[in-house]
C-alpha cells in the first residue's frame, strides 16, 4: 500500500489501513497522515458516524510515537474554538490518553472545562444557539464516562450555580442529563437528586430543571393549511434561505387529493423557480402522480432543487418507461449521479454491469454529488440474496466516504454471499463501531 492508497483508506475510516499499519515494517512513513487525521475533522458526517477516537487510537499506538501525538492533541485541543465535531475527536482521544493513566491528558479535558464554564458564566443571558455551551455539554459526558459518578456530580453542582445565575436553562443539558441516566441509571440519579436537593442551592437548581425535562409534554400541532405552505414558500425566493419545509411535509402527508392537485397546479404555474422547487418539493412525501411528460420538463429545468424534485419523484414509481430514461441520462452522462438513483429504483439483474460501470465513474470528493448515487446501491441489491456478477458491493465499500452507507453495504456483502474473510478481518478495525461488532459476531459464528 503506497502513501497514498494508505492516506485514501485511513481518511475513509477503513479496518485495511490499520492491518497495514499492524503488519509494516516502517511505519514512520505514516506518520504524518495519521497526525493530520487526528487534528482534522475527516470524517464524512461525524453527527451520523460518530466520531473516530478509537480508531484514531489505535493507530496512534501502533506508531508508537505516543507522546508526541498527545503533545500536539493536547495543543490543538487548546485552541479549538469553533468546531465542534473536531472538539468531540479531539475530546474522545484525550479521553482514551486519560483513560490509560495520561495525568497531561486528563489535566488538559478539565482546564478546559474551566475556561468553557469561565466563558459561559461571562454571558451577559443564555443564547439559543452557543457553541462554547455545546462544547461543555459534550466534555460534561466524556468527563463521567472517564471519573464516573463524581464528575457528575461537581458537573451538576456547576451546571445549578449557573441557572441560579441565569447563564443557563434546562436545554443546555438534557442529552448530558439523559445520557447520565442512561450511564449511572435513572433510580440512582433520581435518588442523589432528591437527597442533595435539600442540602444544595445549586443541585437544587438542577433538579428543579431537570424535572421540567421529565415532564415535558409535546402537544400536537394545529394541521397546516395550503394557504401556509404558499405563504412560506414565497420566503425563500432566494433560494438561500428554505423556511417551512417541515411544515410543507405535514401538509403533504395529510393533506385530501384535492388539495395535493391545487398545490401541484400552483407549483407548475408559479414564475419563479425558487418558490416553484419548494411548492414542488412537498410533493415528495405524497403519492401524487404528475404526468411524466411533466416530470421530463422539469428535470430540464435550469435550477437544481427542481431538477432534484422531479428525480425524486420519477424514482418513486417502478416503470419500463423511467427505466429507460435511467439508461439514456447515465449513457448520456450530463445527470449521471440522478441516472445512477433513477435506475437503481428501477433495478434489473442485468443492469449490474452498466451500473457498476456508472458508479466507477462517479467522483467521490467532498464536493460531488457521490453520496446519493452510493446510497441507491442500497435500493438496487435490498431484495434478494443473488451472486453478483462485478465486484460493484466491494467497489462501494472501498470508495464510499461514508461509514454509515459502509456499514448497509457490509450487511448487504453478507446477504448476498460475497463478504470474504479477509473483508471480515478488515471490519474488525473499521472506524464504524457497528461494523465492528457484526464483524466479531460474524467470525465468531
């Protein structure tokens, strides 16, 4: 494996770039690649794919370099300010350093807890959208999972003092409150709140905020009307800013045939593109059926959103006539990503090979539209338990930056025979917790 394959696998999260590690001679080389990795957010989405510590961790020590990667984790750590994702990683890779005895480490995690919660009490009032309070929040959850039940409670007595203060309220720590339960257990929790509430102003606080979290009631919604879906959708005729989209989607999924026929009749008369995409784009949750000479206009259209609808929505109906033009748009090449989707919801067995042949062709770069052509290989080979003819399912595992699409594609690898051993031995690294443990399960068996 060349720098650069290496580079390509490890940046993907993959099991083959540890192995490699494991089994190289001179692993100094890569040296430099993993340290990037570890200071910067690779990963494709980390809100969906958790982030990669362990993974980081593990090659980590298989460099051996320990110290100087904790020293330069220790210092980025310091000075992130912003990104968030990036702090999660850097926050579970100094928890493992902690965790094995790091006293520099452990001692890094609560000087910044200090300055989080110095920062946080400086607020003139609490604001709804705070970086610096998400960042605590999540250090908050490292910090009992590393000391356990007495970080939560010096967290607790902290995060009291500051709804006394008025820096804070009960949105700024329900998950670290429902992860706690689900760490410590809710009898447990409820026990010491109850006992300390009396003898703590501060976890008094607490609790009296964390009961309104217990009690929350969310009462139902009035049904929007059309009238609203027209009236938000010209919001947005810059077609920057999408306002109401959930409340179109209500609509849609209630709203009687008549009135899906009124809002598509309003869609299709409507000048402007931008609020034309977002009165057709509730149509996505509907089983309303524009004529496909419609459809074939729209995804001529010069903008985007409704070209995207209009693919959307022909992918919604299996036919010989939307298998066909899946076809010509991958032949054609100019919409090959939508063509790739549009056929793999029309999927034949004998399309296999076009298909792998499309997908080959695809770019996969954080700037492309790769991932919902990878993703519809899922639709494609979702039924049934075939041979397949290429090597399109590993091609995708290999390619896809996309550890949770990875995970669906290594189910489907099994399913329909063709997960080897050696891919098997592969997963057991692989940065995706899931795959790992239906790797060890599947070897076990």
């Amino acid at each position: 494996m060349t720098k650069e394959q290496f580079k390509h696998s490890f940046f993907k999260g993959l099991g083959s770039a540890i192995i490699m590690l494991e089994q190289c001679h001179d692993k100094s080389q890569y040296r430099d690649i993993v340290l990037y990795a570890c200071l910067h957010n690779t990963t494709y989405d980390m809100q969906c794919e958790g982030d990669r510590g362990l993974y980081l961790f593990h090659a980590i020590k298989l460099l051996g370099d320990v110290d100087l990667f904790e020293y330069s984790i220790i210092e980025r750590f310091k000075n992130v300010r912003h990104d968030h994702w990036l702090f999660n990683q850097l926050t579970s890779l100094l928890f493992l350093f902690a965790e094995e005895g790091s006293e520099k480490a452990q001692k890094a995690l609560y000087e910044k807890y200090e300055l989080l919660l110095h920062k946080i009490e400086k607020m003139q009032k609490p604001q709804s959208i705070c970086e610096e309070r998400d960042m605590f929040e999540w250090l908050s959850v490292w910090l009992t999972s590393l000391n356990g039940f007495n970080a939560f409670k010096k967290i607790i007595s902290d995060y009291g003092r500051n709804i006394i203060k008025g820096k804070s309220d009960f949105f700024s720590f329900d998950w670290f409150y429902a992860n706690a339960q689900n760490k410590f257990g809710k009898k447990r929790i409820e026990n010491y709140l109850q006992k300390q509430a009396d003898k703590s102003a501060e976890v008094k606080a607490f609790y009296q905020s964390a009961k309104i979290i217990d009690n929350r009631i969310y009462e139902d919604l009035p049904m929007p009307t059309l009238e609203e879906v027209i009236q938000n959708a010209y919001k947005v005729q810059d077609g920057i800013n999408y306002l109401g989209r959930g409340t179109a989607m209500r609509f849609a999924r209630n709203a009687s045939e008549d009135d899906l026929k009124k809002l598509a009749e309003a869609a299709l008369g409507e000048p402007n593109l931008n609020i034309k995409a977002e009165l057709l784009r509730a149509l996505r949750w509907t089983q309303y059926k524009l004529s496909d000479d419609i459809l074939q206009d729209l995804v001529q259209s010069e903008n985007e959103n409704i070209r995207d609808t209009a693919f959307y929505i022909m992918g919604q109906t299996s036919s010989e006539e939307m298998h066909d033009v899946a076809l010509s748009m991958i032949n054609d090449g100019n919409k090959l990503e939508s063509g790739i989707e549009l056929l793999c919801k029309n999927f034949k067995k004998e399309d296999e090979k076009i298909l792998f042949d499309a997908i080959k062709r695809v770019k996969v770069n954080k700037k492309s539209n790769w991932h919902g052509a990878f993703m519809a290989i899922e639709t494609a080979f979702d039924k049934g338990r075939w041979k397949p003819q290429t090597d399109i399912l590993k091609y995708v595992y290999e390619n896809t930056l996309c550890s949770c699409c990875r995970w669906r594609i290594v189910e489907l690898m099994n399913q329909h025979k063709v997960l080897t051993k050696q891919i098997l031995n592969e997963c057991l690294f692989d940065s995706n917790s899931d795959i790992r443990v239906f790797a060890e399960r599947k070897l076990k068996s």
